[in-house]
C-alpha cells in the first residue's frame, strides 16, 4: 500500500533559494503547458501530457535556459500533475461523483501553494536517517526520520508560510490490523462540542473542539489591518503578509492537529463508527453559523475517519443525509416533526425520555451502524429509517454476541 509522510524540512538559504526556484520553474511549467494544451485543443487536436513534456524538452535549451539550473522533474512532474488534472475534469465532467466534479485546471499563481515534486523511479532521491537527498541540491535535513518503512516513490516539496516541507510516498506492506475493544459508537458532530459520543471514549462523552479560528480573531484582524496598510511592492508588506501567513499556517496545524487526534482514537478503539452525512456547504449558508462550521473542519474529521479506518481494520458506517438523528427517540424510535436548534434537551412526547439532545443523536448513529453490522449473508436490510416493529431475520447469522448485545441494548440505553 502506498502511504504519505509529510515532514519539516530545515534548509540552508543556499538550499531555500534552491526549492523557491524550483517552485517557479515548475509553476512556469505548468503554465505554460495548460496554455498550449488551450490552443491545441481549439485548433481541434487532441493534446496530450507526453507530447507536450517532449515539445518542453526541445525547446527549453533555447528558450528557457534557466530551466537546466534546477533538477527535471520539476518541469516533468508538473505537466504531468497538469495531464491528471485533465483526465479528473472529463472524467467527473461525463459523470459527477457524490463529493463534486473536478474542475477546469486553472494557472498557477506565484507564493499561492509552492511546490515542486520528483519521482523516484530512477533514484532520484532517497531517505537516510533525519535527512533527505534531492537531485542537484544534495542533501537537506529533516526535522524527524521517515516513520514508514518501505520504498520512497515520490517526493513532493511544499512551502507553507516561511517554512519548507517534504511529503514522500512510501510503498510500505499492509499494517497488521487492530484489535479495537469495543464494537460501536455513534459520533454527532455539532458546533458547541465538535463531536458527542454514544459511548465515553477516554472517560469521556463530549469533546470540545480547538475553535483555533475563533482563538486568533482578533490577532487575524490586526494583521490584516497591518498589510493593508503597507505599501504595494514594499519590503514591509513582504514582511506582513509572511506574518500573516505564518498565523494561517499555525490556525491550520492546531485544527489538523486535533482532527489527527480525535480520529485515530476512535478507529483504534471501536470497530464500527456511526457518522451522518452533513452538508456542510448548505449549514454555512447560515451567516451566524458559517464562521463556526468552517473553523470545525467536518469535512476533513471525516476523511480522516475514512482513510484511517481502512488502515486499522474499522469500517465507517454514513448515515443517510436525511436520516432524523435528532428528531428520532433513542429509546422508542419516535419522531418529533419539529425541533428548533435552541432546544438543547431532547424530551419525547412518547416515552417521556429526558435526554441530552446530541447524545441522543449520537446514540441513534451507533444503532445505524450496530444495525449495519449484525445482519450477514447479504441478507437486505430495512435500510437506516427507524421503525417501531423490526423485521423478523432469516435464521442463518453469524455468531457475533458482542455486536448483537451492542444492538439489543440500544433502546434500553
């Protein structure tokens, strides 16, 4: 299997001077590629990225020089990132996906996401230890030692504020899988915990997200105050604007940091997580509400549950969009029509159950996905919907007295 590890780099000037113009070659690359792939297409031929990086390594001897001061894969890997993003726009244009369509690959601009990559096909670069050797440059020092052990493929450079870093692909076996103590547990995302869980992870029941967004407010204001004022093309401005960089980049790292955390504790301790589909894109069009919702990051907790899952041996169980987690009774299956969003308390008309509004969605997401795990053989389900009677089950089943106890205990819960 294939895994990333992104690293900080920490590079002399002769060696920052070095990536900054490999960032510009490859931008220059890409640019250029994209253009002509433009006018090949309306001239009604059928551009390709292997015509055009053979058309680049003929003419850039005489035309652009200065491309031979950093290595060749910075223009290659490039063209080649600009085939790809070709193939993800037809491809999603002829059949859009669930997550959007790719769109229409658009020029690179200069200081917005630098970077450069090399591939490792012919030993290009290679990893010893804290340091990496690059083509041309030689070798850079790496803040940590590469965690993942197996054949480096390729290597991408990146540049975040003032700082470097290297992501390396690594070929590596699959990991032995995870023996996670308990069976299920739903997960509610919300604005004032992040996540309320079913059942206690660590003792506990609700987290409280970083809200590093909402943290930094006031400092974001004044440094965009700051560079406003400064004039265009001036040091001083240079100098605001890497400041105000540098306090995106650590709001990104506290946020990225506490999303790591959460979701590699779940998927090591529970073998089934019960999520919602949210749409987030339509919560923010509530402008009290879309500061808060960007500053969570449900979206990226998401995938990282999704891709962490396959690697620990878990599964991730999405309930259906429409599917009343916070209307529907934990206890009875009852459904209120109406619930306003101030009512932090959820109160059946039915049962009379008293309960914590969160918890009692996140507890209707883990019978979603104990439900999804008792029934075997491929026998079909009632789907996510609760309903007072269940269907009565064929009378072949697996033998899983932890998932059926985990299931049957859900309305006594």
């Amino acid at each position: 299997m294939l895994l990333a590890h992104k690293i900080a780099l920490d590079p002399n000037n002769k060696q920052a001077t070095y990536f900054a113009k490999a960032c510009g070659v490859a931008r220059f690359s890409y640019n250029w590629a994209l253009a002509e792939w433009k006018r090949e297409y309306e001239a009604g031929g059928k551009p390709s990225d292997a015509a055009l990086r053979k058309r680049l390594n003929a003419a850039k001897r005489e035309q652009f020089p200065w491309m031979f001061e950093v290595t060749k894969c910075a223009p290659q890997e490039s063209i080649i990132n600009l085939g790809v993003a070709f193939t993800n726009f037809f491809r999603d244009h002829k059949k859009p996906t669930a997550q959007g369509h790719a769109r229409y690959p658009r020029p690179k601009k200069k200081g917005v996401h630098d970077s450069f990559c090399a591939a490792n096909e012919a030993g290009t670069f290679r990893c010893e230890g804290k340091r990496i050797k690059l083509p041309v440059i030689g070798w850079i020092r790496m803040r940590e030692a590469l965690r993942f052990n197996g054949t480096p493929k390729y290597a991408t450079i990146t540049r975040e504020a003032d700082r470097w870093f290297a992501s390396v692909l690594v070929e590596t076996p699959e990991p032995g899988k995870v023996q996670q103590p308990f069976v299920a547990v739903g997960v509610d995302l919300g604005v004032v915990d992040f996540a309320s869980l079913s059942r206690p992870l660590t003792g506990q029941m609700k987290f409280k997200g970083p809200k590093a967004h909402k943290a930094q407010l006031a400092r974001l204001r004044r440094y965009n105050k700051a560079l406003a004022r400064k004039k265009s093309g001036s040091a001083n401005r240079r100098k605001a604007r890497m400041r105000l960089a540098r306090l995106h980049a650590r709001i990104a790292n506290v946020r990225n940091d506490y999303l790591h955390k959460l979701s590699t504790a779940l998927v090591r301790n529970y073998q089934v997580v019960g999520i919602e589909d949210l749409n987030a894109s339509g919560m923010m069009r509530n402008r009290r509400l879309a500061r808060s919702i960007m500053d969570e990051g449900f979206w990226a907790f998401r995938r990282m549950l999704e891709y962490k899952a396959r690697l620990y041996g878990a599964r991730v169980v999405v309930a259906d969009r429409f599917y009343p987690s916070s209307k529907a009774c934990s206890c009875c299956g009852s459904i209120k029509q109406t619930l306003s969003l101030s009512a932090r308390r959820f109160v059946c008309s039915d049962c009379r159950a008293d309960v914590d509004r969160d918890e009692n969605a996140a507890r209707n997401l883990e019978y979603v996905a104990v439900s999804s795990t008792v029934l075997a053989c491929g026998e079909e389900r009632s789907g996510t919907a609760r309903k007072s009677r269940v269907k009565r089950a064929s009378m072949k089943q697996e033998d899983s007295s932890a998932s059926i106890g985990a299931a049957s205990t859900m309305r006594a819960a």
